[in-house]
C-alpha cells in the first residue's frame, strides 16, 4: 500500500508541474514579452479558465501528503517552513495580480498587477525548481552536529541560505549553488512550457517570437542539464544506481530527453499542439526520473546517523492506507470528469474569450 500511495503522490505533483507550470510560464512570458495590451490578453485568456483549478492539484497532493505519510508532512512543513511561506504569498500575489487587474481602467493599476502576476510566477518556478533541488541533495535530519543528534530523528530546519552557500556544509541553507541550478533549470523549463502553451491556445502575434525563443531556450537548458548531471555526483554520490539496477527506469530519462529534442523542431511543427506535448514529455520524464533516482528515499539524510524519510518509515498504519483508497476512487473519478468537461469547453484557441 505505501507503493501504492507513492505513485498516487508523485503523479499529482507531476500533474500539477504540468498544469500550473504552463501557468507560471505563461505569466513569465506576460512578464518579459506581454508588450501590447493585445498580447497581454491573449496571453491571460490562454490560462483564465485554468489557472485556479490547476492549482488544486497541489493541494489534494498537501492532502495524500497528510493522510498517506504524516511524518514526512510534518517532518517537511516544519523544516522549510520559510520557503513555504514565501510560496504561499507568491501564489496569492499571482492570483490576486490576475484577478484585480481588470477592476480599474487605469494605466498604472495594470502595470502594479502585471508585475505582480509576472514576478511572482517567475519567482515561483524558481522556488519550486530550488525545492526540487532540496530533495535530490538532502537535509540534516535531527540537525545532527559532531556526530550528535540535537533534534528527533525526522526533524530539521533550514535558514534561506548557509555563509558558504554549498550543498555540502554540515550547516545547510535552502538556497545554495546546486539548488539554485536546479531552481534555474526549472525557470527556463516552465518559460518553454508555458511559451508552448500560448502558441497551442492563441494566434497571438508574439507566437513567432516564441516559436524562436523556445528554440533558443532549449540550447540553454541542454547545457543546463548536462552541467547538473555532471555536478550530481559531487552531491550524491553514485546517484544513478537505481537506474543500473533496475534498467526499466531508462524509460524517464529517454522521455525527458526526447522532449528536450522535439523543441529544437519548434518551427517546423505544423500542428501548434505538438511543441507543448513534448514540453510536457520533458516535465514529466524529468520529475519521474528524479523522483526514482532517489526511490525509495522522500527526503534522504545528509548525515550518517538518522536514517532517510522512506516511504516505508514515515507512512501511516495499514489500515489506514486500505481506507483511504475507496475515497480515492470516489476522488479521482470526479476530478476525471470535471477535467475533461474543462478542457471540452475550452478547447480551440482562446483569443476571444473574456477572462
């Protein structure tokens, strides 16, 4: 059952990466390439009628979290309590950024909330990419120090950053030169995601400049990539065993880079769906294949005297989880249904469509 509840949670992050990510990158491209008023609309009316209930997926993903393995919530909720709280504000910054800009007919007031709804979801693919980035490397479970655990086993807590800004100081920060890597690689991750979105549900006329950007952006991320696989080892050491012993894995890794690829293609595509779908082939084979470089680990340990989250020792009874699973039909039958309702009505291109 523990199995069972761990691909059930790494499914709904992934969902959401996909979903809420082309929101955070349609709102970085508002950001940076939002130049007309025109364009602007095209761009909010690509995400309007999704963008709340994309949202959703992270906190049913809260709630499996809670239910399924509490010592790991509670574990992580108190440990990057900070960051979580940055997270919280950015995610009502953009919301509210989207929701009050149309109150007023006034230049400045849409310029305050433009800037607001473009930060924040910049803001917020890089912390969610540096979250990522906490997981893969470790934290100092029980804040163990010369050896000594000051803390109980499952407990931690982390500054923004350490005075050395490295992942390997006995004293950890949120922020440091790997997470910061990964944080990066999300941001131009979800731009691409969210420029391949845009270009699927409008005929705005930055379209062609994104198809370039895109292409552009690719290049970027192929480096980035290669640079964070190379720098891995020196985090985690030998951190592909579970691909070489379990060789089926490969499967993630292929599907990450053959996304990757099909965006070099961007211009030649003539159906303006394909470069989203390899977009999302990129997000969900990379999240899935860091989540089984580290399985059966949640959150490892970075010290040799507790041991790391599993999903063994931090879910919850049984019988419990037996329960849990008759709701979960229930669950996900209705948001199957609410999901395909949404998209059916808000199929074709969005241009036209008042947020």
């Amino acid at each position: 059952m523990e199995l069972f509840w761990y691909i059930v949670l790494m499914a709904m992050l992934a969902v959401y990466l996909v979903l809420d990510g082309y929101d955070f990158g349609a709102g970085i491209i508002h950001l940076f390439f939002g130049k007309t008023e025109k364009d602007k609309k095209a761009i909010t009316s690509a995400i309007g009628p999704f963008w709340d209930a994309n949202e959703v997926w992270i906190i049913a993903a809260g709630g499996i979290l809670f239910f399924a393995f509490p010592k790991l919530y509670a574990s992580s909720f108190s440990g990057f309590y900070l960051p979580l709280i940055m997270i919280l504000w950015l995610l009502i910054f953009r919301g509210i950024g989207l929701e009050l800009r149309h109150q007023l007919n006034n230049k400045m007031w849409h310029i305050i909330w433009d800037k607001a709804f473009g930060i924040a979801s910049l803001l917020l693919a890089l912390f969610f990419g540096i979250a990522l980035g906490n997981v893969v490397r470790g934290v100092n479970l029980g804040m163990v120090t010369n050896g000594v655990s000051q803390h109980e086993p499952h407990f931690f807590f982390l500054p923004l950053w350490n005075p050395d800004f490295s992942p390997l100081s006995d004293n950890l920060g949120i922020i440091d030169w790997f997470t910061l890597l990964l944080g990066i690689i999300a941001v131009v991750s979800l731009t691409i995601h969210g420029a391949a979105w845009v270009i699927f549900k409008t005929n705005a006329s930055i379209n062609p400049q994104l198809k370039k950007l895109i292409f552009k952006l690719s290049v970027v991320l192929l480096l980035l990539i290669v640079l964070s696989v190379l720098v891995w080892h020196h985090v985690q050491p030998n951190p592909f065993h579970n691909f070489f012993e379990r060789p089926w894995l490969w499967i993630f890794p292929i599907i990450t880079l053959t996304g990757l690829i099909g965006q070099f293609w961007v211009k030649q595509f003539k159906k303006d769906g394909l470069s989203f779908l390899f977009s999302t082939m990129f997000l969900m084979g990379g999240f899935f294949g860091t989540a089984a470089s580290i399985f059966p680990k949640m959150l490892p340990s970075t010290n040799n005297t507790n041991p790391s989250l599993t999903i063994y020792n931090v879910a919850t009874s049984h019988y419990g989880l037996s329960v849990g699973v008759n709701w979960f039909v229930v669950a996900i039958l209705l948001v199957a249904v609410y999901l395909i309702i949404q998209y059916k009505v808000f199929k074709g291109k969005m241009d036209d469509v008042a947020y």
